[in-house]
C-alpha cells in the first residue's frame, strides 16, 4: 500500500477478535506475518516462493502505473502472486488439517470394520489384551496410527510442506488458462484481509466464497488500496463502483482468520466494525 503522510510503510490491523479495542498502526513487515508458517524443511518452499516473489515487484509497479499487460511476463508473474497467496494461507492450512483428520477418522473406521481380527492378534500380542468392541479396537488402532510414518510426517509439519507444493504446481497449471484482471475502484478503497486471495462467484445478489477452485467463477487478491487482481477470461483493467468495492471488502472481512488491514487514512474502520458483527458461523455467502 503506497505510505501515508508521516509514517514509514503503515497499515492500520484490525483485530476481528476484538473489534472495539483500539487498533494501532504497525510496519507492514509486523503485518500477516505468521512465525514457523512451514515448519520443516522450509528452505526449499522457499526457494519456491521466492521464484514468484523476485519477478513480482516489476510487475506490481506495471499494475499500479495502469500498464499490466505490456509485458506478458508480467501477467504471468501476477497469476503466480495470486496462487501463492491462495495456498500459503491460513485457509489452505485448515482445510489440510481437516482433510488430514477427516482422513484419520476414516481410517480407524476402515480398520474396525475390515480387519477386526487382525487388531485382536496384533493387540494381544503387544498388549495381552484381548480386545472385543469396537470401542478398544478403534482405540488400539488409533494407537498404531499414531506411531506411522504418515502421522510422524504430520507432526513434524513435512506432510504440510508436501501439501502445499504440490498444490501450488496444480493451482498454477490450472489458473494458466485463465487471464488477469486489474480492478480499481471508482471511489473507496480495498482493505485486505489474512486470508487475502479467495475463490469467488457473484451473482446478482449474492457473492458466494471459499468454495473449490473448479467451482468459482475467480481468484481474487487485493495488492493495494487501488488495486485488485482476478483471474477471468480476458486481461482486462476494470474499475467497479463503491457497493462493489463493499461487497469485496466484506468477504476479506468474513473470511479472515482473525485481522484485516488498511490504509491508515482509509476510513475502512466503522465499515470493517458493521461486517464484524454479522460475521457468519459456517455460512460463506454475502
């Protein structure tokens, strides 16, 4: 976000948590900053990262002089930008830990219901226990699940790390066939929010979020308080108009982990307060 009057590159966090605290400016380095985010083997993730972040401030500066699309590299490069920020979030992180524990639950099922006496062998040969409800068979299963490599990879964060490479290939060869939109506001501007680049579909009533990415009608990923980016079907700079910017600005606020951030000087704040309170409990439409 450009800097404000007497500050050093500032954003104004608000903390969703606690909306009627007095919210102070920061650094934007003390912003959406999340400490050990992957926490094994991070120097290659990075590396991977940093392939998108170095051709990025190039193109961020065409985005905001209005000149996105002279170079195509520079299309590609802001692409990028919007996957990465889709899978290195805390969104991408819960929904692998939830698949990850639903995969779980799954497979202790799986192991009642088909190997039920190979669980009794096992446990009495471990144990000398002779196990017979599915109570203590799920438990011992449980047990054995929990000293597998896979769980192991889990714990130290590897399975994670493996996660959300592999999902960043797949994400970037699907969001290559789509094109970039640059939108700017006719008034207002965009806050954004911890989980800043979301799947989305709008219809004419509803705008619809966090659903699959084969499902939405975009990617959304707000880079400024003048500028977000969308993949759609055609490069294409569009301006929208304030109930728009609005709309937008809600959905970082309802899909937010805990903070959104703003320009300091926006005025962002009584709306941001609104949105707060009418925060769904699973609902993801507006």
């Amino acid at each position: 976000m450009p800097e404000p009057k007497g500050s050093s590159r500032q954003l104004l966090p608000f903390d969703l948590h606690n909306p009627g605290r007095v919210h102070k400016r920061m650094p934007t380095s003390r912003c959406g900053w999340v400490e050990n985010f992957v926490a094994v083997d991070s120097p290659s993730i990075e590396a991977l990262w940093g392939d998108v972040e170095r051709r990025v401030p190039a193109a961020l500066a065409a985005a905001h002089a209005g000149t996105p699309f002279t170079d195509p590299l520079h299309v590609a490069a802001l692409r990028d930008l919007v996957v990465l920020h889709y899978v290195r979030s805390l969104h991408y992180r819960d929904v692998h830990t939830d698949a990850f524990q639903r995969a779980r639950t799954r497979l202790v099922a799986k192991a009642i219901s088909q190997y039920p006496e190979q669980l009794r062998r096992e446990a009495l040969r471990e144990t000398g226990l002779h196990l017979s409800g599915p109570a203590s068979l799920g438990a011992f299963a449980e047990r054995l699940i929990e000293r597998s490599s896979v769980m192991r990879d889990h714990e130290s964060g590897k399975l994670f790390r493996t996660s959300i490479e592999d999902t960043f290939h797949q994400m970037r060869d699907l969001a290559s066939t789509r094109r970039l939109e640059v939108i700017t506001p006719e008034t207002g501007q965009f806050l954004i929010g911890d989980n800043p680049a979301l799947t989305l579909s709008v219809e004419r009533s509803r705008t619809m979020y966090g659903m699959a990415f084969g499902d939405a009608q975009t990617l959304i990923l707000p880079i400024g308080p003048r500028h977000m980016l969308s993949l759609g079907p055609e490069n294409v700079m569009l301006t929208v108009p304030q109930s728009f910017v609005d709309r937008l600005n809600a959905v970082q606020v309802h899909a937010a982990d805990r903070y959104v951030y703003m320009h300091p000087e926006s005025g962002l704040e009584p709306f941001v307060e609104r949105a707060a309170q009418r925060r769904p409990a699973g609902d993801r439409t507006i």
